[in-house]
C-alpha cells in the first residue's frame, strides 16, 4: 500500500533530504511538500494524508501551532516533528500535541520507526 507523506519545511534541502531517507527505506511513498505550517493545514485538510513529517521552525507558522491545527481536524494521523532543537521542552511540546519527536537530520533507523505500523 503506498503512503502519502505531507513533509513541511522551510529548507528545500532538508525536504529532499528527509524524502531521499524515507525512500531509502520505502519505496512506495508518494509526497505532498509544504514550506510552512499554514501551507500544512491547507494541504492536511485536503486529504488523504497518512503521514505527517512537520520541521518546527518556520515563518508564517510555526510546526508546533500546524500540528495543533491537524490533530483537531484528525487525531490520528501520525505526526512527526523533526527539529535540529534537542531540549527537552521541544520533546515534551511534540508529546504534548500527540506527536512525535526526532532529530534533524533523520536517519534510516528513525524512519523505520516512524514507518512502522503504518
């Protein structure tokens, strides 16, 4: 079954990157790019999202407030928010919104994880 992933960051480096990672694991993968957390919202309500890989600095809106957004139109769709911040306070922020945290850059063993049960 193909997945589709709504992968937002600002970078377009870091959204390639994060694909190039992703499609070293899976193949089946078709991705929906967003450059800011408002663009997130508006491409989520569009549907048929099964993945959410959000950066949590961004201008216009911040990931934290997107994942906000998306978890009150659709609880269950797995959200994953990737930052270069590894305090404790971002994690705990993510966990707090059902989301949740990893690292940038993610590395073959963090999307396997991420994958896993979808």
């Amino acid at each position: 079954m193909s997945l589709n992933i709504l992968i937002v960051d600002d970078s377009k480096v870091s959204r390639m990157m994060t694909k190039k990672t992703i499609l070293g694991v899976r193949e089946d993968c078709t991705f929906i790019e967003g450059e800011n957390g408002q663009e997130a919202t508006e491409l989520f309500t569009k549907g048929n999202v099964d993945l959410v890989i959000m950066d949590v600095n961004m201008p216009v809106m911040d990931g934290f407030a997107a994942t906000s957004l998306i978890r009150e139109t659709e609880p269950n769709v797995p959200v994953m928010i990737l930052s270069a911040n590894i305090q404790s306070s971002s994690r705990e922020k993510a966990e707090s919104l059902g989301a949740s945290f990893y690292k940038k850059p993610i590395t073959n063993d963090s999307v396997i994880q991420m994958l896993e049960g979808l």
